[in-house]
C-alpha cells in the first residue's frame, strides 16, 4: 500500500503575495522628478520624460523603395525615352515627359509626374529606350510622405526607455536632444559578521560577500549610479553608519539580517530611519523581504541573505521598483508554458521559483529541467539555470509532461530594441 505523503503547509497568515507588494511597492515608492535635456548620443537606456512629437512628417518626400525607373503606368505598354535620374540625395527633375521614364535609385525622390517606379529587374535596357517587362500598378515601390509618421503624430511617450530603436527614430526625425530623467543613484550594502570580500583569506565561521558582485551585476543601467557600501557589520551603530553614509541614494539595498535572529537589526534600524512597509512575501526562496523608506524620499529594500533568494527578489521586485522609480512601468515579464521533463516537489502555502533549465530537443521542441537541489544558497543551480519555473501557492509539484509557467531571464533583460 501506498502511504499518503507527508505535506507541511507553509502557508504564513501575515505574508504577502507578490501582487500585493508589488502594488504597495508602487503606492509607496517615490519617482524621479528631476529632468535633464541630454544629446541623444547619450541617451541609450534613460527613461524619456516628455511626449515628444513628429516635427516633420517621415519621409519628406515622395521616395523610390527600389533602383529601376520612375514612369507613368498609363505609357508603359511602349518603349520609354530616358529622361534624366534622380539619386539619392540628387534629385532629379520634378518633372516627366508622357512616354518617358527617369532613372531611379532607392531612397531618391520620385518626380511628381510619375505614378510608379518599375524594379530594374523587369526592364529591358537597348537603344531605343526602355521597355517595361511586368506592368505596374499605380503606386508601385513609391514611398509616401508621412508613411512612417506625419508631422505632429506621437512619436515618444514620457516614461518610455529609449532603447536602440527609440534613438533611431529620434534621429530619422532630425531630433537630437532628449528630455530624460536623471540617473537612480542606488546605494549598495551587505550585512554580516561572517562576510568576508573575495581576494582575503578566511577565518573560521567566514563565507566570501557574493551578494555584493550579484547585485552590482544585476542592476548595471545606463540609468543607473551605484554607490557601493561595503560590508556591514551586524549591529545597529554599523548599520545607522551606513545608511547615513547613504544620503545622497534615493534606494538602498541591502542584504542578510533581514529575519528575526539576533543579529537581524534591518528591521529595528529602517523603522528608527522611515518606516517599514512588510517584510515577509509569500514565496520561496526569498520570504523575509523588507520594503521601506528609510528617508522622506528615499526607498529602502533588504533583501534576505542567501544569494538566490536576493537573486530572485531583485528580479521580481527591485529590478521593477527601479523601472517604476524611472517612471517606467513596473509589469513583469512575460512568462512561456513549457513541458516539465522532471518531477517537482512543493509544500502548498506559498508560490515558489525554482531555478531550471529550458532546452529545444532535435525535433525543435522546447521544454523544461530542473537544475536540481533548490535551497537558497547553492549557487551553482543558479548558475545553471536560464529560467524560473513558477509554481502556484497551492500546488504540491508537479509531474514529468506536465505544463509549467517558465520565466526566461532574458525576459527580464531590457529589450535589446
Ligand atoms: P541572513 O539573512 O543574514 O540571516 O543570512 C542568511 C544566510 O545567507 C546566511 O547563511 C548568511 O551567511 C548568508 N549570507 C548573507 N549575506 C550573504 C552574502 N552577502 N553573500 C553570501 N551569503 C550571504
Ligand atoms: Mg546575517
């Protein structure tokens, strides 16, 4: 006979789910006002701060897509006579004599008496002139005016991070300065007795600082200062030391003493500073997250001292809180459902992440792995990893073949345009 496994409920009545700290995220968070007017060769991955418009309608004139001829559809059943060219950026005549042609390049203006440009492709070069093979349609490889956008169209909105592709279109509508916010300064802490930086030996009871290289990993933005504190000791007077060493950050981040042991005073020193917001999430890895001001205007996130569980809530909370600080939306990423190729286990009473590996077997398909043991300070399964499977609060695993919710960590990367 089967026995019934034995199921721990690790649900805690006064934990939040994500979508609640995430919202009281947003409430309390306080956002970039001030606003520079940089050149947009600076501008890569600044948060643009004001609607920005089309001043000219693009392109300005009517231009060839293709290299060929411009003529008028209604002559092409004869021979065409040659009459002039226009090259990119060397117009030619506005002007078309009827039973002529032009010769054209891509990106060249049209002249206004013709109606077509017919692709090189389907001409016939002699003599006598030039003879259409494929007969056009009115319009054909034309480019309209204000196709791509008309003068006074939203172009930009504020709040918008301006990637490669927002830069580009800036610049194909001759704008070089941009309103941006200014930089988030973000101050950067670990706390713990038994920290030690790498490149020193280590004394007994001591484990090398990771959460610091993690984290300034994680948040590299152009938008980004990261002024970086050290390690703190466990005590209140170190941590009060540090945070006034703080002042100039609008976010500090801290990790470890965030729970309720004896040398966790992250607590008892943001609640003497601002005030705590919560500090327990209903997820695993990464439960006692605290949130907070730790000054009028400044934000405060201690994260829990285990690498993959600080990993893991900067993904899914202070990477977002950054966004939104920016002005930019706080959404998550979108997640994919793949196919489980392992068996999973999990309490109910909260919703867990578990660091996995998504593969494309020889016939295309994709699918989904564990990276195998889960606990919060092995690294090496976090360094395996290239996604997250999400499972909900209730769920007790899952079996091989099932679907999953699976989060790329590419998806949470900025897009690449
Ligand atoms: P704490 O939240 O301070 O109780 O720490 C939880 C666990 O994470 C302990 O095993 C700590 O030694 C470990 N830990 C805390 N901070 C770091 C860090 N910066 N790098 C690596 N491990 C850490
Ligand atoms: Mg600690």
């Amino acid at each position: 006979m089967k026995l019934p496994s034995r199921v721990i409920n690790d649900a805690d009545p006064s934990a939040l789910s994500i979508e609640q700290a995430l919202l009281r995220i947003r409430e309390a968070l306080p956002r970039l006002t001030d606003v520079q007017c940089i050149d947009c060769v600076d501008a890569a991955g600044r948060t643009c701060a004001s609607d920005i418009h089309s001043p000219m309608s693009v392109p300005p004139f009517r231009a060839s897509a293709m290299d060929g001829y411009a003529v008028r559809v209604a002559d092409c059943q004869q021979t065409l006579k040659l009459d002039g060219e226009s090259m990119a950026g060397h117009p030619g005549s506005d002007r078309l004599e009827v039973g002529s042609c032009q010769r054209i390049t891509t990106g060249a203006r049209v002249p206004d008496d013709a109606d077509a440009v017919v692709q090189q492709e389907n001409t016939e070069c002699s003599e006598d002139g030039v003879t259409v093979r494929v007969m056009p349609e009115p319009g054909l490889h034309i480019r309209n005016p204000g196709s791509d956008s008309r003068k006074g169209d939203l172009l930009i909105s504020s709040g918008t991070r301006l990637g490669p592709s927002q830069l580009a279109l800036l610049a194909a509508h001759g704008i070089s300065r941009v309103d941006v916010y200014r930089k988030l300064v973000v101050a950067l802490l670990s706390t713990g007795d038994e920290l030690r930086k790498p490149g020193n030996a280590l004394e007994a009871g001591q484990i090398y600082d990771a959460n610091r290289p993690l984290l300034q990993a994680m948040l590299r933005d152009d938008a980004v200062d990261v002024i970086d504190l050290g390690i703190c000791k466990d005590s209140v007077t170190a941590l009060k030391q540090r945070l006034s060493a703080a002042q100039d950050a609008d976010l500090v981040i801290s990790s470890g003493g965030v729970s309720v042991g004896d040398a966790d005073h992250v607590r008892q020193v943001l609640e003497s500073h601002g005030q705590i917001n919560f500090w327990k999430i209903a997820m695993k890895p990464g439960r006692p997250l605290t949130f907070g001001l730790s000054g009028p205007e400044q934000a405060y996130f201690g994260l829990p001292g285990n690498p993959v569980s600080a990993a893991l809530t900067t993904l899914l909370f202070v990477l977002p809180a950054i966004r939104h600080m920016q002005g930019r939306s706080l959404a998550l990423p979108p997640a994919l459902n793949l196919p489980l190729m392992d068996e999973l286990h999990k309490n109910p009473g909260r919703v867990e992440y578990q660091r996995a590996v998504m593969q494309q077997d020889s016939t295309g398909t994709w699918s989904v792995g564990t990276t195998g043991l889960q606990d919060s300070h092995v690294l090496t399964s976090l360094h395996k990893a290239n996604c997250l499977i999400e499972l909900e609060t209730d769920s007790r695993g899952a079996s091989v073949g099932d679907h999953v919710l699976v989060y790329p960590f590419t998806h949470f990367a900025e897009p690449l345009l």
